[in-house]
C-alpha cells in the first residue's frame, strides 16, 4: 500500500515541479526593462538578450509604413534611434510625426531596436483636448464697465 503512496507523491511533485518551472519561465519572457536611448547604448550584450521598451518622439519625415511594418526613427534629448516594427497589427492612428511613442522589443546588433508593440499619443491632440476642457470648465467672463 505504501508504494502506491510513494507513486502518487512522486507523481504530484513532478507535476508541481513542471508547472513552477513553467510560470517562472512564462515571467522571465514576459519581462521588459524600460530604457533610455542614452542608457541602451552603454548596456553591452545585456542590450541584446533582453526584452526592453524604449520611449521617444518620433522624428518628423521618417515614418515609412508598409502593411503592418513601419519604419521610423525615434528622438530623445537628441539622440536617436532607428526601429523596424513588425506587429500583427497596423501602428496606431496616433502613430504620426512629432507623436510620443513606447516600443517593445529587442536591441539588434545591427543598431536597430527591433519592436513588436507600438503604443502612441499624440501630443497635439491630448494638449488641444486638456485647453478646451481647461476652457469650459473657466468660469463665464464678466462683462466690463
């Protein structure tokens, strides 16, 4: 009867075993450093063999998109970067020139930044937006004597 026992726990701990080494490598792939242009450049090789995401304003004049790839170079305190994007989807509407924009993806050694998720904000837009809700919540003005 013993043996049985042995069995089901050695059993249960494999499984148990599996699922950890699974959701610890599952973590380990999902995990992206956030990164400044100026810091990717001195990271060495631990540039290459991370997942990371980098922020800057895309450099007016140089997207050029095709399907869902966009090429387009990204600027921050004057230091810029070239990224290729290749998604599932199409960059986002808000993906124009002079637009703030997050990718995610890897470093190649070719200088590249290698992204797979493009997030974008367009900064006009939302500063417009912020005015005139700054606007209709002034109060009336009162009219002068």
């Amino acid at each position: 009867m013993k043996p049985k026992y042995a069995r089901f726990g050695i059993a249960i701990a494999v499984i148990i075993l599996s699922l950890g080494t699974m959701a610890y490598i599952g973590v380990q792939q999902s995990k992206s450093y956030y990164v400044q242009i100026k810091d990717l450049r001195s990271m060495g090789n631990d540039a290459y063999e991370k997942h990371l995401r980098v922020a800057g304003n895309v450099q007016s004049g140089t997207i050029h998109t095709s399907g869902t790839h966009a090429d387009f170079v990204l600027v921050e305190n004057g230091l810029t970067l070239p990224v290729s994007y290749k998604g599932a989807e199409p960059p986002p509407d808000t993906f124009k020139d002079n637009a703030q924009a997050l990718v995610q993806g890897e470093y190649g050694k070719d200088g590249v930044f290698h992204a797979s998720m493009i997030q974008a904000k367009c900064a006009s837009k939302y500063k417009a937006q912020a005015q005139q809700e700054a606007g209709a919540s002034a109060p009336p003005a009162q009219p002068t004597r």
